[in-house]
C-alpha cells in the first residue's frame, strides 16, 4: 500500500507469505481487500488493523475469481467442489460463514454482486450442445456458457417481465 499523505511511503499489509498471492480486491468502502493465493485460501485483510481472516479453502483448484458485494458485507466466489465442479459461494462478513449458492452439478464461475444488491449473476457451463467435430472423429460441446443470476432477496423484482404468449390479447393491444 502507498500513503499517498506521508510522501509515498510504502505500507507492507503482509508479511511471512509462504505462497505466491493473487490479484487483491478492495471493498467498496476501502477498509479490506480479498485475495487468494496458491495454497488454495481466500483471505481478507483489514487495512487498518491488519488483521488477516481466512474466509475459505479450495480442495483442488485455486480460488482466482471473487467479488464484493456493495455494502461490503458480502464476498462471492467460486469453489471447486468433491467433483471439481466449481459452485459459487457467498461469505458474509458479519457471521463469517459461507454459504453455497449453486450446487456442484454444473461449472459455475465469475460471481458479481448486482449494484441495487437484489441478484448475484455468474457464469455456467450448462447448455450442451453436441456437435461431430469436422476435424476429428469425436463430438465436440459448443456455446455451454451462459448468464444466470440468482436473487438474494425474497422480495427482489423480477429482472425480466412475463413475455404474453397470448396471440389474441396481443393482437387487440396492438389494433388499440
């Protein structure tokens, strides 16, 4: 960290690492920062204090994708699971339990916070559209990605409006 108001003095946040660490992420209210590194942790660090908090641990795979929630009392990430699956996971500072959100079915990944706080959106290997490849003699899985959000609230609007189905009540609101 650099205090920018003491001459650009450099503050070590860390120190004693024995394992490389990733990409830091600051809360929206400046006061922590999320990282991981290669033994596998989710770490939060509180600026002021130092004081380092291990939210989680992966089995297999490194944590590399996480994410604040607005308010700052949320952290999303993703976390393989027994069948190296990735399900998304939610920490909440307050409690300082973690919650899984999606099941270990499907590869999920990418976790981001809506900013009005109602959704969480991610990423998910679910779609499976097989294919022959026109290069070897096996099929081949296209376009499995898509976006999917999950509502933290029981009252969070709907993100999409009912499409009417109906030809008849559409064709009258149209002559109208």
């Amino acid at each position: 960290l650099v205090d920018t108001a003491e001459g650009n003095k450099v503050i070590p946040l860390t120190t004693g690492s024995t394992a490389w660490i990733y990409q830091p992420v600051w809360s929206p209210d400046s006061a922590k920062l999320a990282f991981a590194d290669r033994n596998l942790r989710l770490q939060i660090i509180d600026v002021k204090t130092k004081a380092v908090s291990t939210v989680d641990k992966a089995r297999r795979f490194e944590l590399t994708d996480y994410s604040w929630s607005q308010d700052s009392k949320w952290l999303a990430y993703s976390k393989d699971g027994d069948n190296a699956q990735a399900a998304i996971w939610a920490y909440s500072l307050e409690t300082g339990k973690a919650r899984r959100m999606t099941d270990e079915m499907f590869n999920c990944f990418g976790p981001v916070f809506s900013k009005c706080g109602n959704y969480l959106f991610f990423i998910s290997l679910r779609d499976f559209n097989q294919t022959f490849s026109s290069f070897e003699f096996d099929y081949v899985l296209t376009n499995a990605a898509r976006l999917y959000a999950v509502s933290l609230t029981k009252v969070a609007p709907p993100l999409l409006k009912d499409k009417n189905d109906n030809v008849d009540e559409a064709m009258a609101a149209a002559e109208k």
